[in-house]
C-alpha cells in the first residue's frame, strides 16, 4: 500500500513536470513554475525537479527585469521572487551539494541580481567557485565566474558614473 502511494507521487511528479514541459513551449513562465513546485512538493529527492525549478526561477526574474527596463513598477514582485529562487536553490545545493550544476545554477541567479542587489556578488562568485572545485575540467565555469566578474565591474563603473555627476 505505501508502495503504492509512493508510486501515485512519483508519478503525479512527473505529470506535472510534462505539464511545465508543455507550458514552456507556450511561453507561460507562471504555469512553468506552478508545476515545477508541484513536482518538487510530490518528489522533493529528484534533483532533476529542483534543478528545472530554479532554472524557471532564473526565467522568471529575467522576465521581471524586462518589465522593469519598460517603466513597470515590479519592485516587491522582485524582491518575493528573488527571496523564493533563492530558498529554493539552497535547498537543491544543500540536498545534492555535490553537484555542480545546481552550483552553477544558484551562481546564475546571484549574478543576475548583481545590478540591483548590493552584495550578491560575492555568493556568485562563492557559488560558481564551489562548482569549479566540483567539475574542475569544465571550462564553462571559469566563463560563469567571469561573466560574474564583467556584471559587478559594470555595477561599479555606473556608481562611479553616477557620482561624478553629483559634483
């Protein structure tokens, strides 16, 4: 019996993360992240869930400073959804912290919040050296880490930018 629920979760998981598969074509990023926390509550041990989930997250921010860049007023919105992305993705790391991936992943989202958030800089870069030292032959992080770097260089350059022209 408890087999059988087991299984009925597992497979109710995978329906919605074929559900997120389907929104994705669509483009609808909402429905995306609905079934992708369905599946994680309905099988939270699947790395492969969380990863999908944190990479929607990193979507879902991307498309919220999008709307920004267009004069919307979506500061609380980042804010509760940049707080949510990364709760998730310190759960994924802490439950498979041997992987790199979810590494890499969790350095994306601190580095695409580098402009606006003061200080999430150094958990890119923690993140993407912790992945480095897990897949040291992967050159694709040591790129991650310098894109990191080009994203806080050119947050600098614009507060220095910015008090220049308060003389």
């Amino acid at each position: 019996r408890r087999v059988d629920r087991l299984q009925s979760r597992f497979s109710r998981a995978a329906l919605a993360r074929a559900d997120a598969n389907k929104a994705i074509a669509n483009g609808n990023i909402g429905e995306v992240i609905k079934n992708l926390e369905k599946a994680v509550s309905l099988d939270p041990q699947n790395p492969q869930y969380h990863q999908a989930l944190a990479l929607g997250r990193i979507d879902q921010i991307r498309g919220i400073i999008a709307r920004a860049s267009r004069g919307e007023n979506v500061q609380s919105e980042f804010q509760s959804v940049v707080s949510v992305a990364i709760q998730n993705t310190q759960a994924a790391v802490n439950l498979y912290p041997q992987d790199p991936t979810l590494w890499r992943i969790q350095g994306t989202i601190y580095e695409t919040i580098i402009p606006f958030i003061p200080g999430s800089e150094r958990f890119s870069f923690e993140s993407y050296k912790k992945a480095a030292e897990l897949d040291p032959k992967n050159p694709a992080v040591l790129t991650d880490l310098g894109r990191a770097y080009m994203v806080f260089a050119e947050r600098q350059q614009l507060l220095i930018n910015q008090g220049q022209g308060d003389r």
